[in-house]
C-alpha cells in the first residue's frame, strides 16, 4: 500500500525529536527518507569520534540507533545524497551498505535508495548491486536533476531505467520511484511542472508500486524569505501545488506527495551562526507562514514570546492539533519552553509533519468526490 507521504528529513535530533511526538496513526501512513548528512565538523571535534579508530562506522550506527529509537512508523528509507558515491567506512564496506544493515540491525524496517545520478559510479553501482534485499519492503529509486535532464531524450532515460532494473534483477512492482526536485525557490512553477510532467509520462508504462514527486520551496536563510526582522511573510509552497496539479492530470498513477520538511535541500541550518535570528516556520494550506525574529546573540526568552504570538494570533494557527502547536500556544503565553535553533526546527517539523498528512487526506477526499461527480 502506497504511503500517504514521504518527507525527505535530514537525520539529525531536531528530526528525531519531532518524530518522537507524532501521533503513531500519522506516523504509521508516513514513510520518511532520513538523508544522512555527511560527518560535521563539530561532530567530528566530539571526543567520542576523536578517540575512535572507526569514527564514520561509529557515526552510522549512532544514525541507525536514533531511527530505531525515535520514529513510530512501519518503515524508513535511508539515504546519504551529499556523500560521495564512493564513500566506504574503515573496513572499506560502502557506506550506505554499512547503514542499511546497520538499521536491520537495530530491528528498522528499511527501503533502500538507489540513486539515478549516482548510477555511474561503479564503486556505487557494485555496492547497490550486493544489498541484501531479502527483506526490503521495496527498493525506492531515486531520480534526480540528470533524470530530469534526460528525460528529454526518451530513449536516453528508458535505457537508464532498464539498466538499474536490470542490473539490481528488480521488476518494478518491487519498486517505488522518487522524483526529487530539489530546491524549487528560484525555480517557475510552469517549468517545474512541464519537468514533472516529462517524467511522469515516461514511468507511466512501468507499473511501479508508487511515485512520489519531492521539492522544496523553503529558502536557505530567512532572511530570503522575511524581509524585514521582527515581522511575518508567507512563502508558497510549489511542491504542494506541484503534486495536487499532477495528482489530478495522473489520475492513474498512485502519485504521492513529498518534501523536504521545514527546511530544504540547500538549508544553512547546521552552520553555527551566533547572529542568526530567531525563527518559526509554520506550515499551512499550500504555504509557510514564517513569523522571523532578530539575533539570538541576546538571548532567546525575551524575543520568542513575540515570535511565537505572531503564529499563535494568526488565522492559519491550529491549537493542540500537535506538540509542536502547544509548544507555539505555550511560548506566545509566556510559559517557558526550550529554546535554540534545534529545539525550534523540531517544534516547526512536528506540526508540519501532521499538517501534510491532513492536508493530502483532504485533498484526496476532495478529489475523488469530483471524480465520483464526474462518472456519476
């Protein structure tokens, strides 16, 4: 059964911990890609990692260890995008090899990730090859901008697909696909569609198990999306638009929606800023409300409660339909709250999460009441 949504999430604590406060019914039609970052500079600073012989070893099986402990869901994907293909731990074991087990390990149910633009690697193409897929749900295969780019020449991308089916000996009932967009804020809606569009019409014919189209419209910084500090804007959230278009023009298709949470691709998030400014992206329909503060460099107790009333007061708001909106209720009142950049993504992440999940319901529902209407 295809999920109702896959978010790409970034596999640090701030996931981790919105994921621990969802609602297990929510969590349960969600399948998450958690994107393993690559190894950060405080990270490796850490004296676990410094006094270690196996630091990335270690550093993947604490990834593994978090998932199992933290997401309620029935399954995972994983994937580490921003390594190099060729990436291999201590022993030489490819990476993401060494992750996959590792979260069979740890009891995870996992979908492994093929990447469509890493296909020519060979060291990649040989590790993806040699998973154990013995009890793989699915294999989830990943298409990206050289995807997009080739499907302009049909024959180009088919032969593509054929050899990753064929070389992995996968039928694509076995398999779903992910087109990911990526950073969609500079991009025109109309060319993003017309992208999609292409490709959807080329993996018609396949009769994969699913495919899900993921992009993100959230800038890198808030300063591109709120001007003016200690002020509020709303950013469109295209890939939402994106997929509602397609879902309706692919009816035949089980097309389901995804993105990359509160923040995108390209988020400057885990750079250590002192002056970044205090923030809470607040996800509604087809849109982030983004309510931006100034410099924590003074503190966060005294500005957040004004940040947060910005959302709280808001039409868009919805009280205790998650924790992350009674954490928003009970900073805009005055009570205390953790602050810091982590604890806030969390609290944005936890809403969004179970906002998206309604959000597809409702337009599901919409949807095949128009389509009931039409045949009746």
């Amino acid at each position: 059964m295809a999920p109702t949504y896959l978010p790409i999430l970034k596999s640090l604590m701030s996931e981790y911990e919105a994921s621990k406060h969802m609602d297990a019914a929510q969590a349960a039609v969600i399948h998450p890609l958690f994107d393993v970052p690559v190894i950060s500079e405080n990270r490796q600073k850490a004296k676990k990692y410094q006094n270690s012989l196996t630091p990335k070893s270690d550093y993947l099986d604490e990834v593994a260890e978090s998932i199992a402990k933290y997401w309620k869901g029935d399954l995972v994907l994983a994937d580490a995008f921003n390594w190099a293909p060729d990436a291999t731990v201590e022993t030489g074991e490819h990476a993401l090899a060494y992750l996959h087990a590792s979260l069979k390990e740890q009891g995870v149910k996992v979908a492994p990730v093929v990447g469509y633009d890493r296909w020519d690697d060979q060291l990649y193409r040989l590790a993806m090859r040699g998973l154990d897929l013995s009890s793989a749900p699915y294999i989830c295969l990943r298409l990206e901008a050289s995807a997009i780019e080739d499907a302009a020449e049909p024959d180009v991308f088919h032969d593509r697909m054929q050899e990753m089916l064929e070389d992995m000996q996968l039928s694509p009932a076995e398999c779903a696909v992910l087109l990911d967009l990526g950073d969609l804020t500079s991009k025109p809606l109309i060319d993003i569609t017309s992208d999609a569009s292409r490709v959807l019409e080329l993996l018609r014919g396949y009769g994969f198990r699913h495919i899900a189209t993921a992009g993100s419209s959230m800038p890198k910084s808030v300063d591109l999306a709120v001007k003016k500090k200690d002020s509020t804007a709303k950013v469109i959230r295209k890939e939402m638009l994106l997929w509602q278009a397609l879902r309706t023009e692919f009816s035949d298709i089980p097309l389901v929606f995804g993105d990359y949470g509160v923040r995108g691709p390209g988020s400057n998030d885990a750079i250590r800023n002192p002056n970044a400014n205090a923030k809470i992206r607040y996800t509604c329909d087809k849109a982030f409300l983004i309510s931006r503060g100034h410099s924590v460099a003074g503190g966060w107790a005294l500005q957040m409660p004004a940040v947060a009333a910005e959302i709280a007061n808001a039409k868009e708001f919805l009280p205790d339909f998650s924790w992350g909106d009674q954490v928003i209720a009970d900073c805009a009142k005055g009570l205390p709250v953790k602050n810091g950049h982590g604890k806030w993504i969390a609290y944005d992440t936890n809403h969004h999460l179970a906002f998206v999940v309604e959000e597809v319901r409702e337009f599901e529902r919409v949807l095949a009441s128009a389509i009931n209407t039409t045949t009746a």
